[in-house]
C-alpha cells in the first residue's frame, strides 16, 4: 500500500500534478507573474540621487487587486507598481499572541532563517559554542524518511483519507527529522496537488477578513510541509518552476492584524525565506519577476516584530545580490520606496530605546543597517543617502543596543564612512 502512494518520476508527475490542479481550478483563481521591467527608466529618473526628494510616495494597491495566478499560459496581467502600503505602523507583539494557535512552527521558521555555515544535520550554534537544536524541537537524525512507513501512512492519510488535518500535522513534526523527507513529499503522488487545495481553500477568507485560529493553524501545516520542500537543494528548482511561491502572495498581501493573519503571514515569509537563504541566484532572479518587494515593505511597516524581521530578512538577500541591488536602484521610485520604509523603522526602533532591549529589536536594527549598507554600494544611492541617511544612525543613539553585536556596529561605521566620502 505504501509503494502505490509514492513514485520515483521526479519533475513529470509533480508538476503534472500542479498543472492539472491549475486546470481543475482555472475559473477561481487567476495568477500571473509580474514582469520585472514594469518601472521603465527614464532620462529624468534613472538614478536615485537625480530625483527631487520631495517626491511623493505613491500608494500600493489594497490586497486582491493583484492578479495572483499563473493558470492560462499567455494571459498575463498589468504590472504591478513598486510601492509600499502606507499604513500604520503596527506595535502588535507576535510573542504575547496566545493559543489556540499552534506555535511549533515558530522556532524553526526563525532558525532554519538564520544565515550560517553548513553544519552537520541538526545541529545549530548555541550560545557556548555547541550545537543544539531549538527548545522543544527533535533535532534530525541520520534515519531516512524513505524508511519510515510511518510516513507513508501519513502521506496516504493525507491524499486518500478522511483525516486530512491531522496527516498534516504529524507529517510536519516530521519535518526536522529527516534530510529526505522533501523528497518524500515532492515525489508522492498527489501531494503536492492537496497542499494548494489547502492553500487555495483559504482564499475566500482573506477578504473580508475572517480567518479562524482553527483554519490557519490548518494551513500553517500545509505552509510547513512547503517550507520543507522550498529548503531542500534537491527540490528547490522544482518548487520554483511549478511557479509555488506565487500561491502565497494572497497570504503576504494582507493587513489585517488578527492574530491568524499575523500567524498566516510569518509562516508564508518562512517558505519565502527558505528559498532566499542560500543566496541561489536563480531564486532571487525569479523573485524579481514577481511582487516580493512590494509585499516585504508593507510587511516591514504593519506588521509584527517577527515578521517585519523575517520580511527585512528577505529584502536583504534580494539586496545582497547583484540583480538585486540594480533592480532596487534602477530608478527613483523602487530606491525612495524601500530607503523611505527603512528610515521609519528605524524611527521606530528609536522610539523604544527607552524600553528594555530585547533581542527581536536588536535583529530589526542589525538587518536595517545591512540593507543601508548594502545600497551604499551603488554610487548614486550612496550619493543620495549621504542627505538622507536617518540622523539617529549618525548620533550613536543606537550604541546601547549594538554594544555586543561588533559586527553590526562595524557595518554601521563602514556605511558612515562610505557615505561621508560623498
């Protein structure tokens, strides 16, 4: 019974499986990437230092204006405007948020983010020098998930049974504990196909917004199992050219600040950010096809801490690329757009330099000041940044917070030089 729910055809039948599941759905649902030269550069605009800052910044489009879909080949949709929500600033803490929902997913999606040198299966830096896996969290082991039937159990639970909530479940507590098991995932029949039935059920709920605890716990599982197919090297390519990443930009565009939306948020910035932590040029090459910038910055602007750092995460591996920095400073709008949701960040993070530090300010500030010193090494954005540079990251307002990040704070004094040689 196990062997008829998986087989060994590694791109056909997966993406069969997502086409033909395009196909089934085509009248609901329309998605479409946008095409990356929707700013076209002109002679008045083509650099950021040649633009008049008292330029305004337009308004992104309320959520499901976008055209989310990729179902009828040929039908593209208009592109997409590279600007940032200007809503409020949210001061909701992700940390204080209580059940019912389901916070296992929460570790993983922090740590698996976190930029550091290959290490041996399970193993992550711990404050001694060890390596220790997450609090509450199996760590791997050298088992393969080919060689538990518990799995198979699970994963035809999940395409043929009746409880289907709760294969997603126990398949993401799996998650961690085998290397392979996304490739499990990926070459089950099926499977695939269930989790954007998951995904796409969701929809009707965004708008008006009226997710339950309940039903995003639900597709934070699916979400889960996707992050685990986005990290893995083997599948990665896969995941990206069945277009998957797309599904998830209905989640990323919303501002609702329930306590569901904030959970359907981080974990769909988690997949995303699996994707981006390896700094595979191909992912972010695909990314800049799509509204992934756009949808950070609102993030970064109404969201919880959490969030905006996984969201600024995102921006700075698009920054840390070289396709990435040129697609940011091509023109006036896409640099003013992201400088301008940076400087309230930071505005906000001085705010609360009279509260206690904490550590989820402390990774807000040191990703903030990457992603300034990363522009600085476009020459016209160092040019415009050495006037609008935020003043508290001159006057050593932040020294506190930085007194034991030495690697922030050489940033930060590289990025003071670099724009003082204008």
């Amino acid at each position: 019974m196990f062997q008829m729910c998986f087989r060994y055809s590694y791109v056909s039948d997966c993406v069969s499986d997502v086409h033909m599941f395009q196909m089934f759905r085509g009248s609901d649902v329309q998605i479409a990437r946008t095409p990356r030269s929707y700013h076209t550069p002109t002679s008045n605009h083509h650099h950021p230092a040649s633009h008049p800052a008292s330029h305004p910044t337009p308004i992104l489009r309320e959520p499901f204006q976008f055209k989310f879909g990729l179902l009828h080949p040929g039908r593209i949709s208009r592109p997409a405007p590279f600007f940032s929500h200007q809503n409020q600033i949210s001061n909701l803490n992700i940390t204080n948020l209580n059940p019912p929902f389901d916070h296992s997913t929460i570790p993983w999606v922090m740590y698996s983010l976190q930029s550091q040198p290959q290490q041996p299966p399970g193993q992550f830096p711990g404050a001694t020098g060890q390596f220790v896996a997450p609090p509450g969290v199996e760590p791997p082991t050298d088992k393969k998930a080919l060689n538990d039937e518990s799995i198979y159990q699970w994963i035809s639970e999940l395409v043929n049974g009746t409880n289907r909530e709760r294969a997603l479940l126990e398949l993401g507590k799996k998650r961690e504990q085998y290397d392979d098991l996304a490739l499990v995932l990926w070459n089950s029949f099926g499977v695939m196909t269930v989790l954007l039935e998951e995904i796409i059920s969701v929809y009707p709920y965004l708008n008006p917004p009226v997710l339950t605890a309940s039903i995003s716990n639900r597709v934070c599982n699916a979400l889960a199992l996707l992050q685990c197919v986005a990290s893995n090297v083997q599948t990665r390519n896969l995941f990206l050219s069945a277009n998957l990443p797309l599904y998830l930009y209905p989640f990323l565009s919303t501002n609702s600040r329930q306590r569901s939306f904030e959970y359907l948020r981080l974990t769909s910035l988690g997949v995303i950010g699996a994707l981006v932590k390896n700094d595979t040029p191909e992912v972010i090459n695909f990314l800049l096809t799509t509204e992934i910038v756009p949808l950070c910055l609102n993030i970064m602007e109404i969201s919880s801490e959490l969030s905006k750092t996984v969201a600024i995460f995102i921006l700075q591996k698009i920054l840390l690329d070289d396709q990435g920095l040129n697609y940011i400073c091509t023109t006036y709008e896409r640099f003013h757009t992201v400088v301008n949701v940076l400087s309230k960040m930071i505005d906000q993070l001085a705010g609360q330099i009279s509260n206690p530090p904490n550590n989820s300010s402390g990774r807000l500030l040191k990703h903030v000041v990457r992603c300034y010193m990363r522009l600085s090494d476009n020459i016209e954005a160092r040019k415009a940044l050495a006037t609008i540079l935020p003043e508290p990251l001159r006057d050593g307002t932040f020294s506190g917070i930085l007194q034991d990040d030495a690697a922030t704070k050489r940033c930060l004094a590289q990025l003071l030089c670099n724009i003082e040689q204008q």
